[in-house]
C-alpha cells in the first residue's frame, strides 16, 4: 500500500491526472499541453517568491574572510548556557577578548586558539560567531599624558571654552557651556 494512500485512505491525484478517481480518460496532447503552462506557470510564481525571500535574506550579510594569524572577536550567546561568560542576561558581553586564527577547517569554519581556561569548549566556530579585530594604534590612550592618582582619579584640564548658551525651562534656566 502506499504511504499517501495510507495517510488519507485515497489514492494520489497528480497534476497530470485531475480526474475523478472512478473517471477513466485517455490522455491528449491538449491536456499535457495544459498541464505542462500550469506547472510552468506554479514554477514560476514560486521563483518570484523565493527571490523575494532572498533579498530579505542577504540585506546583512557581509563575506567575511580571515586569513591565519589574523585576530577576532568570538560571539557570545547570553541566552545559551554553553558559552556564558562573566555577568548573565542584558549586560553580558556580546564579543569576548581577541583570539588568534591558528588555521581555516572549512570553507566558513576556522579553528581558534582559546585561553587554557576554555578548554572545555570545543575550539572551531562558524564564521557567523567571529568579528574582525581592528588594532587601531590611534585608539590606544597613552598613560604618559593623563597623571592617574592612586585612588584612580585624575584631573581634567580645560583649554578652551568654544560655546555658551542658556536653557529655559519653565521656571528655571540652565547655562550651558561647552569646553575644549
């Protein structure tokens, strides 16, 4: 017996048969002429809709590529117990410290080398979990410049005022000034 039949206790009706089930009919070109503009015509009605769907699909998506050696920021889920790092729920990081690339599995797959206490967590991740590390040496503050105290604060100091202006509130009224 067949499975179709089987779920619905009747047989199949295949587009190339819409006939009743006690019906006998000799096929004609007529019909498979017409059968075949309908199923060209399901086809494509069903491409137009996939496309739609992919170009909702890649709006985001980026061709990331890494090379060996090269830094990145892994993901972490902080909804999914297996990769919780630090604080739980809205304020837990989303991309942990820097790793190095040590080399490329798979086509979007890449083996990282991860801190001796992650050992547990297997070591090859999906290009979808990595960010690019940027190094940028301009970000980086030099300690020199800023006179850090030992309580860990430290005095700013003004250079130039470029603007004043006054807000009004209801009752009150609020100078504003901005500082270089």
């Amino acid at each position: 017996m067949a499975p179709y039949k089987a779920l619905y206790s009747h047989k199949c009706r295949t587009p190339l048969r819409w006939t009743e089930l006690g019906e006998r009919r000799v096929l004609s070109p007529k019909l498979f002429s017409e059968t075949e503009d309908k199923v060209r015509l399901i086809r494509d009605c069903l491409k137009a809709i996939f496309d739609g769907q992919k170009s909702y699909t890649y709006l985001k998506r980026r061709e990331n590529e890494y090379s060996v050696g090269d830094f990145v920021f892994l993901k972490v889920s902080p909804w999914k117990k297996v990769l919780r790092f630090s604080l739980k729920g809205k304020l837990s990081l989303r991309f942990i410290e820097p790793y190095q690339i040590l080399k490329r599995v798979g086509l979007v797959v890449y083996q990282l080398e991860l801190r001796p206490d992650l050992d547990r967590i297997h070591d090859v991740f999906h290009i979808l979990m990595l960010r690019r590390c940027c190094s940028d040496p301009t970000h980086i503050v030099p300690v020199k410049e800023i006179e850090v105290r030992p309580n860990l604060t430290f005095e700013e100091e003004s250079v130039q005022i470029l603007n004043h202006d006054v807000k009004f509130l209801q009752k009150k009224s609020i100078p504003l000034v901005k500082v270089l």
